[in-house]
C-alpha cells in the first residue's frame, strides 16, 4: 500500500448459495478522496460496502485499511479503528434532542465494556460535540427534538453522529435520500465542507447523479457484482457500458 493509500480491496468475492454477488474487486482509497459507487438495484454496491465495513465476510479476497489486513473484522472494531458508515433510513432517536443524540454516538465511540454505563454528561464530551454541531451547521437545533426537524437536518445530524470518533474513511449510503430537492445540495454542501475539513476519505452509495457529478472526484461503478467502470465522474458518466447498465439510456 503507498503511503496515502486508506483502504484496498483486493480480488474480493462473495457468493450466497453459488450466485455470485461480487466478483474479482480491486479497489484503492486514497487519504481525502471522495468516491461515489454507482450502480442499478441489486448491482453489488451494498454487498462492497459491507463486506469493507464487516457487515458480510468475503468468500475470497483481502481489505486493508491503513495497512492491516481487516478482512472480516466486526461492524464495532471497524468503527473504533476508524472505519465507519452512515445508513440509508437515519439511525436516530427521534424523542431525544439533537445534542442528546451526538452525547450518546460520542459516548460509544470512546467507551467500551462498563464504562458504556458511566453517565454520558460529560463536560469534555460537550464542547467536542458542540464543535461537530457547528461544523454540520445545526448547533442552532441542538435543543430541538429529532423528531421535529426536517429529513436533511436529520440527516445531517446521522452523518456527524457517524463520524463523532474522526473516522479515516467514511461510508455513506445515500446522503441525500429521503431528502427534499430544495434541500439536497445545501446538505451535501455541508457534508463534504466538513469531511474535507477533516480529510476523512468518503465513499459513498448514490443515485442521483446530479450529487455524483457535483461533489465526487471518482465514480465506481457496478453491474452484476463487478466494476464495469473506475474514473472521474466526467468520464464514467459517459462510459458506454455506464449508460447502458447504470443510466440505462
């Protein structure tokens, strides 16, 4: 791996039952990329994420992340290595105001074991989170019930509370979904400002391809669980096989 090289995919597969869900992935993220993985439902996007994130095991093939073989690893030790992700539907808890929220996501990623029982008001957590809710831009609706708040203030704040612990590497899966048109790109202005700010590499999982054009500096894109294209977003987005299995125009 070269020294700014986070995280690598080498040769994976996975296979469910003898159907091929992905298939020979090579893949290098480097330190502050940003990288939107494309593909049509079903096209071995979720299955690549969560096989980097160890929701599912490789059948063959090795992840490295930041130069360790992780291959495997458990949801709870990529996240505390540094290695995190966002979901599709905000993991949230909507009768909670938004700082209780960010309390508890910092609380998790610092503790462990008993000390995950120790109260949570804890005055250095406090400023840490009162500068992640300025840097997403909601420290104005830190009091206010998530419940209350729009799709992409939630969003917002399932974003910062994903990455509360500096992850190197980010996963995303659709930013903006759920979230209105009039919303959609002041939100990812704010994601990518602050992830940049921090030089956290971020992948994410996206169908719009308005965000993909405006805010990636690469596109993966996948068909049938393999990558059929791997290039800045002006160039994949007007890749033959990319139209054809992905755009479908």
């Amino acid at each position: 791996m070269s020294n700014d090289t986070v995280l690598k995919a080498s040769d994976l597969n996975k296979s469910f039952s003898g159907i091929v869900a992905a298939k020979d992935i090579n893949v290098s993220i480097t330190q502050g990329e940003i990288v939107g993985i494309i593909g049509a439902n079903g096209a071995g996007k979720t299955v690549f994420v969560n096989m980097i994130t160890g929701y599912l095991k490789p059948t063959s093939g090795k992840i490295e992340f930041l130069g360790e073989d992780i291959t495997g690893i458990e949801p709870r030790n990529a996240t505390h290595i540094g290695l995190c992700r966002s979901f599709q539907i905000s993991q949230v808890f909507m009768t909670m105001s938004v700082k209780q929220n960010l309390m508890i996501a910092m609380s998790l990623s610092k503790k462990s074991g008993k000390a995950l029982l120790d109260p949570i008001a804890d005055e250095e957590i406090s400023k840490e989170c009162d500068k992640i809710l300025e840097l997403y831009k909601i420290i104005d609706q830190s009091d206010n019930i998530v419940s209350t708040l729009s799709q992409g203030i939630r969003k917002l704040l399932d974003i910062a509370m994903a990455v509360v612990g500096n992850p190197k590497v980010i996963l995303l899966d659709e930013p903006t979904s759920g979230v209105s048109v009039e919303e959609k790109f002041g939100i990812m202005d704010i994601v990518i400002a602050a992830l940049k700010q921090t030089e956290t590499s971020v992948l994410f999982v996206e169908h719009d391809m308005e965000i993909v054009e405006r805010y990636v500096d690469r596109v993966i894109a996948f068909y049938q669980g393999e990558i059929i294209c791997d290039a800045p977003p002006k160039e994949a987005l007007s890749d033959k096989k990319v139209i054809e299995y992905v755009l479908g125009h």
